[in-house]
C-alpha cells in the first residue's frame, strides 16, 4: 500500500524522483568529500608548519656543530702551538695535575660527606616517621 503512490505518478515525474534523489545524495555525498578536504588540508598544514619547525631546528643543529667545529679546529691549532713550547708545557702540565690531584681529593671528600648526609637524611626520615606514628597514637 504505501508504493501504490509511487506506482500511481506518471514515468517523468518517477525519473524526476530517482534523479532527484540522487542528485540530493551526489551534493551530500561532494558536501563530504569537501569536509574532508578541508580537513586533510589543515592536517597537511600543520604538518608542514611541525615539519618546518625540525628544519629550523636541524638548521641551528647544524649551525652549531658548525661553529663547534670551528673552535675545536682553533683548539687544535692552539694544541700544536703549545707542543712546540715543550718545556714550558710540561711545567704546566706538572701544575695541572698537582691541582687535578687536590680537586680529585677534594671530590672524595665531597662524596664521603655527600654520604655522611644521605645518611643522616635516612635516618631522619625514619625518626620523623617514627615520630609520625607516636604523634597518631595520641590523636585516636
């Protein structure tokens, strides 16, 4: 019964119809696919704004090591310079070592007291809970 309508409409206006109706259904269908265009192209936009962000970042990278590379080609010129100067290098370097030996001294003494202190932290921890536990026995 309810096609009895349709089956009653004259052939032009049934073509209308089913044209019509898919032309309703092709501009949703175009309606979509133009939202999603929309879309993967403010995807491909922020992906060639994060991409741009990594080359400007590889730029400075690069920039540096650069840079990096400069000095260290100065330091090694700096170094052959010195090599040259022999006796008074090895006085130097008798100097230097004399003071790394102080600083490593001082480093192990640092550590032992850096030790000293991690203890006594612990072990104040433990009294401060300790504490904590005696101090709610008295509230309840």
């Amino acid at each position: 019964m309810a096609t009895v309508w349709f089956a009653n409409l004259p052939v032009k206006r049934k073509i209308l119809l089913v044209v019509g109706s898919f032309s309703a259904i092709l501009l949703f269908m175009l309606a979509l696919a133009v939202l999603d265009v929309r879309a993967a192209q403010a995807r491909t936009e922020a992906m060639y704004r994060d991409d741009l962000m990594a080359v400007g970042a590889l730029t400075q990278a690069r920039t540096g090591l650069d840079e990096f590379a400069g000095q260290t080609r100065g330091v090694a010129a700096a170094t052959v310079e010195q090599a040259r100067a022999g006796a008074d290098v090895a006085r130097q370097v008798d100097a230097g070592s004399q003071e790394a030996a102080a600083v490593a001294a001082a480093v192990d003494q640092m550590s032992l007291a850096n030790q000293e202190v991690a203890r006594t932290a612990s072990e104040l921890t433990r009294l401060a809970d300790s504490l904590r536990r005696q101090v709610a026995q008295f509230r309840t």
